[in-house]
C-alpha cells in the first residue's frame, strides 16, 4: 500500500524558524520547507499520529517560549494522499546557491547555469542537511574559507555527523585528498551514500558508522554539524582528531550557547572567526601548534 503524508503547517516569527526546522527533522519529518513566516514538514502517517501531534505541539510551544522574540505559532495539520505526495514537497525544492562556490540541487532538476559554482546533487532524504539549513550552510561557507587558506597543499578531512554527506561532498570537491564520514545513525549512513555516488564523489570518501572515539588519527580539517551539548561532551575526542595548526569547523550551536563551547576548546585552539544566521552560530578554530 502506498504511503500517505501528514503535512504540518507552521506559523511564527522568523527568530525561531531555524530552531523549529531542528525540533520537526528531529521527529522524523524527511522534507522541511522553510518559508519567511514560518515552515511547512511532512511526516510518514502512521497509527500514532495523535501522539505525534501532542508532542510536536508541545516542543514547539517550548521552543517559542526561549525566545521572547518569537510570535505565537499556529500550527495546521493537513492529510495528503499517496498521489499527491510526490509533487506536495518536491515543487517546495528547488536548485539553491550556498557560498561562493556551489550550487545544491535536487537530481530531478537541471541547476542554473553558472560555470564558477561547483554542482552539488542532493535528494532529501531520512538525512539532515540538504544546504538550506543555516548550520549547513555556515559549515560549507567556513569549508570555502578553510580550503582557500589551504591552496596548493594537500589536505585530509573528517566529518562527523556527516548526515546526508552533503558536507563531505562539498570537501571533495574542494580538493580534500582524503575524506572520512562518520554518522552514527545507519539510515544516514545510506542516505549519504547513496548522495556520494550520485555526486560520483563515493570513492575518495571512506563512509562508516564507526565512533569518533575509535579513530586514532589525525586530519588537517575537521567539520561537526552537531547540537552544542554534543560538541561539548566530544571536545576531547574532536581535539585529538585535529592536526596541530589544522581547521575545526563547527555548526549546530545557538547563539546563546556559542561563547561555552568556544571556552570548551579555548586551551588548544583559536578561534578565527564566527557567523551567525538568525538563531545559530558556526565556529572556525585552529589548532594552536
């Protein structure tokens, strides 16, 4: 039988759409649509839809709470049918510039032509991280800055939390010699596969669900799209992934949880720049030598 969709409608301020994108995507939703007043997901029905409501209900009401800036949202949910559901989310995605260097596009459409901008083909899957989340976005344009830095020299890579591979790809295909991808949820570890061979990137990339505890080398960037509790609780083991003087990148902090994780790593790495995009913060930090 095929399956049919829940879509779920969200109103509110722009501050907290970013931090509602986290809460749907987190819940199961494979296509978050973000819009300037708001986002629209869509969740697989099962026969626990009530429960899923109240939940989303009540994590969204909890997140617009931190935020004294957010309008009350108002949520709307809206059944589709299994023939509707194809052309429900794939008209919301469309090709989409990220930093200097790429275009990130669906593969069932043509991206605009461009000859600067590196391709990066995307198909949205159970993976976060499609180029349209602020955090995603951060990490690729800090990458663009990291590999400029690098010019002319070799250079390894690690991405932790790789999700979709999107990140990995984009190392590619700015000139990582070596890449490792780590996730440790296997559907991500299919979906980013299945990215890294549309993207014909597969083989200069070694894709596990291997533990960042359990590699013991080093590499002269590391990339984390994470949450701030878990870059904390990994600081130690993502210290010693990074080459003396190497890159570290990392993404998925609020803004009110970025000056924390900046003293975490303070001791061995100095931080070369920061960007916020409306409620979150990536980091770019060297290690000292």
């Amino acid at each position: 039988m095929a399956q049919s969709w829940l879509q779920l409608s969200i109103r509110t301020g722009a501050a907290s759409i970013d931090a509602l994108s986290n809460v749907v995507i987190e819940r199961g939703s494979p296509g978050v649509v973000l819009k300037r007043d708001g986002l629209d997901a869509f969740f697989p029905t099962s026969h626990d839809n009530a429960a899923l409501r109240r939940e989303i209900r009540r994590s969204v009401v909890k997140v617009t709470r931190l935020n004294s800036r957010a309008a009350s949202p108002r949520l709307q949910w809206k059944f589709i049918k299994p023939e509707n559901w194809e052309q429900s989310w794939k008209r919301f995605i469309k090709p989409r510039r990220v930093g200097k260097s790429f275009w990130v596009t669906p593969p069932w459409l043509e991206p605009p032509k461009f000859r600067r901008r590196r391709v990066i083909v995307m198909d949205p899957g159970m993976a976060f991280g499609t180029g349209t989340h602020a955090t995603t976005r951060g990490c690729m344009e800090f990458l663009e800055v990291v590999a400029h830095k690098l010019a002319g020299k070799k250079f390894t890579a690690l991405d932790v939390g790789t999700g979709s591979g999107i990140l990995s790809i984009a190392l590619a295909l700015l000139g990582a010699t070596e890449i490792w991808a780590i996730d440790n949820d296997p559907v991500a570890v299919k979906v980013a596969g299945e990215n890294l061979r549309a993207n014909r990137v597969a083989e200069r990339i070694r894709l596990s669900e291997k533990k960042l505890v359990a590699i013991r080398r080093t590499f002269t960037v590391v990339v984390a799209n994470l949450t701030a509790e878990t870059m904390v609780e990994l600081a130690d083991a993502l210290k010693k992934r990074v080459t003396p003087a190497g890159y570290l990148v990392l993404s998925g902090i609020l803004y009110q949880q970025a000056a924390a994780v900046v003293r975490r790593f303070a001791e061995n790495f100095r931080l070369i720049e920061r960007r916020r995009k409306r409620e979150w913060v990536t980091l770019l930090l060297r290690r000292k030598a």
